[in-house]
C-alpha cells in the first residue's frame, strides 16, 4: 500500500482542523463549522 501527498496533506489538515478545536476562544459558530470541516474530511479520508 502506497502513503500519497494527498493522504499527508489530508491528515495534517485534520490534525490542525482538531488543534484548532482545542482553543478557549472560539464562538460557538466557529467550533460549528470546524466539526462539519472534521466530518467531511474524515468523511473523505475513508475514516467515518
């Protein structure tokens, strides 16, 4: 099984879309829509 680019950046997107998760200071607005950008790429990724 080959690892692509497109893979890696998949994955590092969501790491960062979920550290962004993690920060105090987001409304409830910008935590709404950073979960529906987790559930599409998980989506895409094959993960959910």
């Amino acid at each position: 099984m080959k690892y692509t680019c497109s893979e890696y950046r998949a994955e590092m997107m969501l790491l960062g879309l979920e550290r962004r998760l993690q920060s105090e200071n987001l409304s409830e607005k910008e935590k709404a829509e950073i979960l529906a950008e987790i559930r599409k790429l998980k989506e895409e990724m094959g993960l959910d």
